[in-house]
C-alpha cells in the first residue's frame, strides 16, 4: 500500500527516535517513551509498521497491532499529515496483518480487531466509523489529560 508521496513499510530500530517524535507531536498527554516503543517493536506478538515519505524518508504515520489467539489489538496508530490517506492505509494493513496472523506455525489468523479511542479523537473515530468498528465499551476517565480525564470507547470489528 502506498500513495503518491508515501509507502508502507515494517518499523526498524533505527526509526525509533522518529517514532518517539511523533508519538509526543500526536500524544502529547500519553506519549509512548523510546524504552516503550523498543519494547513494542521488538514483541513477537506484535507488529509495526511506517507510512514513510519517497521525496525525504520522513515518518509520516505509523501504527501497531497485538495478535492474540483470534482477537487483534490496535495499540497504536497515528499520521502527521492528514488528508493523504495514510491514516486509512495503515488500518487496513492493521486488519490484514490481523488476519493473515503471526507465520510461523503460530496458528491462524485474528477473526476480530479490537481499539480504544479518546472520545474526543473525532478525526479517529470518523475513520474507524467509516471502516466499520462499532462501539461495544465505554472507559470512564481512561485518558487523563491537563484539561481533565476524558472516556476510553473501546470499539471492535469482525475481520
């Protein structure tokens, strides 16, 4: 998956400070430190992935899923720039990575996705709208933020 000026790629250790920068750019009030992101992206259970720009090898966007038996976790995902389709790509390779599963002989593939989102996050939660996750928790006062405490919606999708 790519657009005109991006392309998708598995995240490398040396694109761990980029990410450190654009979880504190996108997260500011729950951003994930380096140590956490190392941790992410080396976990067998989990992958991750970079929308990178061709003109200049800038991140523009990442995300990373938690496989499980048959439940995948969307743990993180994110773009910088908005309007160019990164955001929606880097979902539906969530969902198929989720579906394909982890190889290896580690058994078949996730049959349902599983996202928390701020309530606040509507630019987020339009996406996953549109890609038909629906919500089936509330977490009251999950994200706790300068402004005050604001609701986890715990949404899902059969792949």
């Amino acid at each position: 998956m790519s657009g005109g000026d991006w392309f998708l790629r598995e995240a490398l250790p040396e694109d761990l400070p980029a990410l450190a920068a654009a979880e504190l750019a996108l997260f500011p009030d729950e951003a994930w430190d380096l140590d956490l992101l190392r941790e992410e992206i080396f976990h067998p259970w989990r992958r991750y992935i970079v929308a990178e720009s061709r003109a200049d090898g800038a991140i523009l966007g990442y995300a990373g899923i938690m496989i499980t038996g048959d439940t995948a976790d969307l743990h993180t995902i994110g773009a910088l720039r908005e309007g160019l389709g990164i955001g929606r790509a880097l979902l539906q390779w969530c969902e198929e990575t989720a579906r394909a599963g982890l190889g290896s002989g580690a058994g078949p593939g996730a049959e349902r996705m599983l996202l928390e989102v701020r309530e606040d996050n509507t630019r987020a939660r339009d996406l996953y709208a549109r890609a038909g996750y629906e919500q089936i928790a509330r977490r009251s006062g999950y994200y706790r933020t300068p402004a005050g405490p604001v609701d986890a919606l715990v949404l899902s999708k059969e792949l």
